[in-house]
C-alpha cells in the first residue's frame, strides 16, 4: 500500500507540468530563528519545508518530524555566516548566508529548477513515510508545502521566471 501511495506521489508531481517553472538556478526562500552572532537556530524554512535547525560547532542539521531532513557545515565572520548543505539522501548542495546585523538571510541557491528541489523533498518524503506517519504528517503535506511557488510567497509571482515550462524531468540527481 505504501509503495502505491508514493507512487502516486511521483506521478502527480510529475504530471504538474505548468506549475513548476524553470529557472537557471532556482533560489528558495529562507527564514528562521538567527542568533545574535548570524547562527540559525530554532524554527526555520528552506523552500517551504520547514523544521527545527540546530548549529553548533561548525555543522547544522534541520530535522522535520524529529528525523534529520538536510545538514551540512557554516562558517561565520563578523555576524555573517554561510552555510551549505544537503537534503539527506540527496547529492545536490544548496547554500545561503545570513547576517545578524541586517537580520537578513539570502535565499538559498544550488538546484537548477524549482522542479528539481520539489523532486528531491518528495524522494526524502517517499523514504520516510512512516517518521512522518508517527509526527502525524504525510509525505504529501511535506512535498505539498516545497512545491508551492516560491515567488508566490514573496508577492513575485510572475516577475522573471520567463517562459520555460520544468516537465518534472529537472536534471538534478538525487
């Protein structure tokens, strides 16, 4: 039943042409919790996914349903710190900054499409069904929420995306 559920998943995502536009390299947006020295650390999203970050020593994990969604490394410099990292079972890195004196955080960038980062959620998603299932979510509402238009939700919909079309076939290996 589970492998039917994921699935469906993949081919609705897939069959979602219109939705997801291309772009050379798609930026997410970004927010969290930043500590007074440019850390994250608390409640934060990456492109729509959002779960509690944690930073220490150098390296950062986010968990979403208490298991480990992406992690990587940071380094910081005079209240700016710049982390890369990777969702878990995927190969792609995705960076951004951010800086406790503006208090801003750079959207994150390193997937060539939008298309590329929603597939790369809904593989972690489809692998961890069941953490998901026992913190009552679904693989859904986790894909659901990256596949929103991430200019949408800055009030940029439509601004510069051009023209092309992603046909869920991104490029971007997992």
């Amino acid at each position: 039943m589970r492998h039917f559920f994921v699935a469906g998943l993949l081919v609705t995502l897939v069959a979602m042409p219109a939705v997801v536009v291309a772009q050379s390299n798609s930026s997410l947006p970004v927010s969290g919790t930043m500590t007074s020295i440019g850390t994250l650390n608390g409640t934060t999203t990456i492109g729509g996914v959002t779960g509690t970050v944690t930073s220490s020593g150098g390296s950062w994990t986010m968990t979403v349903g208490g298991m480990t969604f992406a992690s990587g490394t940071y380094s910081c410099s005079g209240g700016s710190c710049s982390y890369t990292g990777t969702v878990v079972g995927s190969t792609r890195t995705f960076n951004f900054t951010t800086n406790s004196t503006t208090g801003a955080i750079t959207a994150a960038t390193g997937f060539s499409t939008h298309g590329a980062w929603v597939s790369t959620v809904a593989h972690w998603a489809g692998t961890h069904q069941g953490g998901l299932a026992a913190a009552g979510m679904t693989p859904g509402q986790v894909v659901s929420s990256a596949a929103k238009d991430p200019a949408a939700a800055h009030g940029n919909s439509g601004s510069g995306h051009g023209a092309d079309v992603d046909r869920g076939h991104g490029g971007d290996k997992h």
